[in-house]
C-alpha cells in the first residue's frame, strides 16, 4: 500500500474554522433545532460541519419531502422550518415545497448547495439557477458570495421568513465558500422586529360595525400566521356576531363555537354560503379572497359593505374593494378594533342572529348515508371526536382534505395542516412528519388519499427510520376522487385517465416500510379501527375502502354564485 | 392606459430580474424602462400597461420586495425623449420624412 493511498482513507481532521462551520453555527445561534434534507455534491461541506452542531438532521427520501416536511414544522410551531439540499436537482426538488409555502405563507428557510462561484455559469456538472427559478416562490432569496456575509444573510433570511406576511426564504450556496476559513470572531447580527401599531382608521370600523344589521366575521390562515387568535375570540365572544371561516382560518376559532357558520367556499357550510350573500358587513381577518372562497366574485357577498384587515397592504382591495382596510400588524388592529367596539353602542342584530340559527339548523351536516361503504364524512367525525381535541391533522389534496374541513373539530389554531394555496399532492406526509418533530406532544393524524399518498410515499421510510409518531389514515376510493368528481358533473361523465384500480396493497406496503397496518371496509369496523389508530404507538396506517363513487358535498361549480350549492347523493 | 412608474433598487444580487418578474407576474407588460445607477443601488424607470390591472395594486405589491427601497408612480413619461418626444423632434425638422421616423413613432 503505497502512502497516497494511506493518505487518502484516514479520517482528516480539522482544525480551521470554515465557512460550513460558521453557517452551521449560525443556525445553531438562530435557533434551528431540526432540519430536513437530503445531502450531495455541492453541499458536502454543510453536511461535513452538522453532527458536531447540535442540530437533529432529518434524512428524508426525498428532497420535496423534506420542504414540505419544514413547512409542516413551521406550521404547527409557529417558528422557521428549515430544509436543505444540494444543487441541481436536489434544489429543483425542493421548488414544490417552496411554492407551497409562499401560497400559504409559511415560514421556511430553504438552504441549497451551489457549484463554485468560480463554476456558476459554466453548465457545470449539477449547476442549475435555483435562485432565478424560486424568483416566483419565495419571499426572498441570496446567493452567498462571500463567506463573511454568512451571518448577515443566515440572519436576515429567518427575520425575512417571519416578519409582516410570513414567506419562505431560499440561500443558496456556492460550495467555495464553504470551505474557505473564516474568523471565528464573526458574529450573527441581531434584526429586532417592527413595532406593531394599530392604524387611526379602526375607528371607523368600529362604526361600521355599530350601524351594521347583518354583521359577519371572515377568518382566514393570517390569524394563525400572526397567532393572534386570543384577539379575534376576544372579539367575536364581545360583539356576538357570527363568522364564517376560509380552509386556513378554521381552529382560529373553534369551529363548534356557538356563532360559527362553518367553512365558507366552493365546498363549505351551505349556512355559511348563504349567511355571506345575506350579511351586510364583512369583516375579514387575515383572509384575501382566493376564489375558492368566493366563488363567482361579481356575486359575491352583494349586499355587504367590507372592513379588511389584513398583515399584507398589498392585499387590501386586490380583489374586493375594501370600505375601510387596516393594513399591518393583525393582533394590534384587532385590539384596537376591540377597544374600539366596547366605546360604541352595540348593534341590534336578533334578527340577524335568529336567521343565522335557522341557516345553521337547516343545512346540519347529516351522518345518515344510505349504503354499506364506509361513509368518509361519517368517520373522520368520529376520528375527531376520538381525538379529544388532541389532534393535529395534517391533510393531503383532494376529497378527503374537504371532508376534513367539513367534518373534523377544530378547536386550537395550528392544528389544521392543509396545502390551501397551491393544493399540493403529497403534503400530508412529509407535513405530519414535520408536525409531530415540531410538536411532539401532540398526536398527529396524516389523513390522505390513495392519489395523494403515493405522492411522498418514499416519506413512510423517513418515519420508520426515526421512529416519528404518525397516525395515517388512508381514505382509498381507488381513483383520482376529486377529478372524477369534476368529470361526472362538468365533463359529462367522460372518466379519463383517474382509474386507481391497481393500487397496491396499501397495509402489506405500510407494513414492509416497517409501519403498523390495518385494513377496514366495512362500517362495523370504524370504531374499532380508530380507537386501535389513535391508541396505539405509531407510526401506523389505517387503510379505509370507501365508495369509488362518493362525491363532495355540497359544491359551488367553479365560476358559479356561492349561493348556488349542488347537492348530491351521500355515499 | 400606460402608466409610469420609478422603483429604488436596493444594490441587490437579483434585484432588478425579481422587479421586472413581478410586474410580469401581475399582468403587466413592460413597454418601456431606463435604469441608472444611483448613490446607492439603482434606479428604475419603467412604462407599464396591464390591461384592466390595478396600478396602484402593482406598486404595493413591489414596495413588499424586500429589495426594493421605495416605488413611486411617475406624474409623466420620464424619458428625457420618449416616443412622442422623438415625433415632435422630427416634426419640427425643415423636410420630415415619415421613413426617417422610428416605426413606433408613427403609430
């Protein structure tokens, strides 16, 4: 053995302080507990400086799982999920994930390996421009020039990802200045955060709120992204006024409180829907409009003058002109909002209230289904109330995720996990897996379908490995469910290309990626089943056959007055 | 309707692909832009025409880039001369000819 070859297999040992170890030190500094990624080339040396951090890497199998594993994080916690990968397709795997978080406005700090800077340019081997392709999903984005920048740039990424609107944050890094030396005297800086001020116009919305007749709060995800949930309850218990609630808004206040009309939107309440068209005065809380919400947007709450607030300016009559927008820091505007409304004479709203009553009754969400499927509406009711408010869902795309909104309780903010903005395929895993590393006391539920599982199925392999605490529950109707929905209603029953049929065995897979499995299709096994889910250490997977021809109920056809509900057979 | 708009560009890798991609992005076309190097960072002067699109909107949501120092909209075109500056310059000369005219001029 010749002394190059002896050279080149001994361990070498470092004694300088590189680039990677003050970028790992930093985040260590920043707080980061958890990151998820996936190594390779490019970030080598990142990868080199983690085991002596501190930091719990999470190896995922896939890089799309572990953005959207650090947007579940972030989500449940409340604090900057982070993800990292190396360039090239390790950086276009994370893209997905990263649209996702800037749809729904969630913070994440994306960390990419880069060639050399000497190399970006040149096509070379696994070079891609990660940071002209993210430009449309993410908040901001740097490319590391210099290693002495690193502090400054890792700093203002995680008070980027968080301040005002939250949004993910992309770094990407040039593998040159990882490895270079650097002082161990540079130091992270320090970004505190804007004062939150209430603005003068809150008065004025005060009023409107004290001449309306028809009043109706319209909450959205913003509540919870700014966690000023103790603000709106506050407000809501004061005035007595009902409220409806977007896909991201529901647990900002429980959705089985006394005034709540339900989800809003293309499949929301229909008692919600209709209390909308009636009101004569919104007001929106951290909630922007999104056409799923409103449906036909010409028609949409006619009737109703708007007070909009919201953390982004930039949202304010963007779609609906707003009577009065309060643009900034939601928790302080709500409080002032509050004060405001307890130095006004209240409203005489009985009748209003009475109607609001009757709309609930009479549109009461039914168990009763004909048929011997499992009854997916009817289960993941009983799921949640198996759950003692214990649970945090975490939903992937499709049927099942409406049914969710539809049918579980959501009574704490961050306890909804759901891809609302970009309706992603495969974020339930990977964000459920997030969650509970996020918040391990919390049971977390996955609940997917037979589409959007296999979509980070890999994932299953990342909870096995880590042991991570997930409860799957596998809604499988053997079909594309919500695009055959779409297809019998608007194109004519022309079923085309949705067919599941040849599905695996999704218990027997569960079980060889080392998970627990059951599988049900009948009715008198459901209780059984859950209380074995929710009971038993995971990870584990319930596999629920459902109907291949069970619809969403009800549904507003896209382009159509929300007031204009379908309704269909339950199955 | 064109409209004119000066954005101040932090001196930011990235700074002026990212502006230009968000007015894109929000259904504007840019007709035409001037950029010059200030004291500090760059200074962008750009004709927008989004059909139906709200400008003011347009300026919100590029004051939010975290690389942009201010967004203003521009009273006038803010070409020292513009297309209707280039019409009147040849229209003012002793013998015109339309074929001496730039073809956006004409229109």
């Amino acid at each position: 053995m010749n002394s190059a070859t002896t050279t080149a297999r001994r361990p070498s040992k470092r004694t300088t302080h590189r680039g990677a170890d003050l970028f790992v030190r930093c985040l260590r500094e920043l707080g980061v507990d958890v990151v998820f990624g996936y190594p390779g080339g490019a970030i080598m040396p990142i990868y080199d400086a983690l085991p002596q951090s501190g930091i719990t890497h999470i190896l995922t199998r896939h890089e799309q799982g572990a953005a959207l594993a650090a947007d579940g994080y972030a989500r449940a916690s409340n604090r900057v999920g982070v993800c990292m990968a190396t360039s090239g397709p390790g950086a276009t795997n994370l893209v997905t994930g990263l649209a996702n978080s800037m749809l729904d406005s969630v913070p994440v700090v994306a960390i990419t390996g880069q060639v050399p800077n000497a190399l970006m340019g040149t096509d070379a081997f696994q070079e891609v421009d990660v940071f002209g392709m993210t430009l449309p999903v993410v908040k901001h984005s740097y490319i590391i020039r210099r290693a002495e920048d690193i502090p400054f740039v890792l700093a203002e990424a995680f008070h980027l990802a968080r301040e005002g609107r939250p949004g993910p944050v992309l770094i990407d890094v040039p593998k040159d200045v990882t490895v270079v030396e650097v002082p161990p005297s540079l130091t992270l800086p320090h970004f505190p955060p804007r004062p939150a001020t209430a603005v003068p116009a809150v008065m004025q919305a005060g009023q409107l709120m004290a001449g309306a007749r028809r009043p109706l709060f319209y909450l959205g995800g913003g509540i919870e992204l700014a966690a000023c949930e103790g603000h709106i309850r506050e407000l809501v218990d004061q005035t007595g006024f009902p409220f409806v609630a977007t896909l991201k808004g529901l647990g900002a206040v429980p959705t089985d409180h006394p005034q709540a009309m339900g989800m809003l939107g293309m499949h929301g309440h229909q008692a919600a829907n209709l209390a909308v068209q009636e009101s004569d005065l919104l007001i929106v809380a951290g909630a922007r409009f999104d056409d799923r919400a409103t449906g036909k947007l010409d028609e949409f709450a006619p009737h109703a003058r708007v007070v909009h607030l919201d953390g982004d300016a930039a949202e304010i009559g963007k779609l609906r002109r707003a009577d009065i927008g309060l643009a900034g820091d939601l928790g302080s505007n709500l409080q002032a909002l509050s004060a405001a409304w307890q130095s006004l004479p209240a409203p005489s709203i009985e009748p209003w209230l009475q109607r609001c009553r009757e709309l609930r009754q009479r549109h009461a969400w039914r168990y009763d289904a004909p048929g011997e499927f499992i009854y997916a509406p009817a289960l993941l009711k009983t799921l949640s109330e198996r759950g003692h408010d214990r649970l945090t869902i975490a939903c992937d795309v499709g049927q099942h995720q409406m049914w969710v909104a539809q049918h579980c309780r959501f009574r704490r903010p961050r306890t909804h996990l759901t891809s609302g903005g970009l309706g992603t395929m495969g974020y339930g895993l990977p964000a459920g897996m997030g969650a509970k590393l996020a918040c391990p006391e919390e049971t977390v539920v996955v609940v997917s379908g037979d589409g959007s599982i296999m979509m980070n199925i890999q994932e299953l392999a990342t909870l096995n490995r880590y042991r991570i605490d997930v409860r799957i529950v596998l809604l499988d109707n053997s079909s594309l469910g919500m695009v055959r929905q779409w297809q019998e209603l608007f194109f004519a029953g022309n079923y085309s290309e949705i067919d599941l049929s040849d599905n695996p065995d999704f218990a027997a897979l569960a079980r060889v990626f080392g998970l627990q499995a059951r599988s049900i299709d009948r009715r008198d096994q459901v209780e059984d089943a859950i209380d074995w889910l929710l009971d038993e250490p995971g990870p584990s997977l319930l596999h629920v056959r459902i109907d291949p021809r069970a619809n969403v109920w009800p549904l507003v056809a896209p382009g159509c007055n929300n007031a204009d509900m379908m309704e269909g057979d339950a199955r | 309707m064109t409209a004119h708009i000066e954005v101040h560009l932090k001196p930011a890798e990235g700074a002026l692909l990212r502006t230009l991609g968000l007015i894109q992005r929000r259904g504007f076309s840019v007709t035409e832009m001037r950029l010059e190097s200030v004291e500090f960072g760059q200074r962008l002067h750009c004709s927008v025409v989004g059909d139906g699109r709200c400008v003011d909107l347009l300026t919100r949501q590029i004051g939010r880039l975290h690389d942009v120092e201010r967004v203003e909209r521009a009273a006038a075109e803010p070409w020292p001369l513009g297309v209707h500056g280039m019409a009147a310059m040849v229209a003012s000369q002793a013998t015109p000819s339309m074929s001496a005219v730039p073809a956006e001029a004409r229109r």
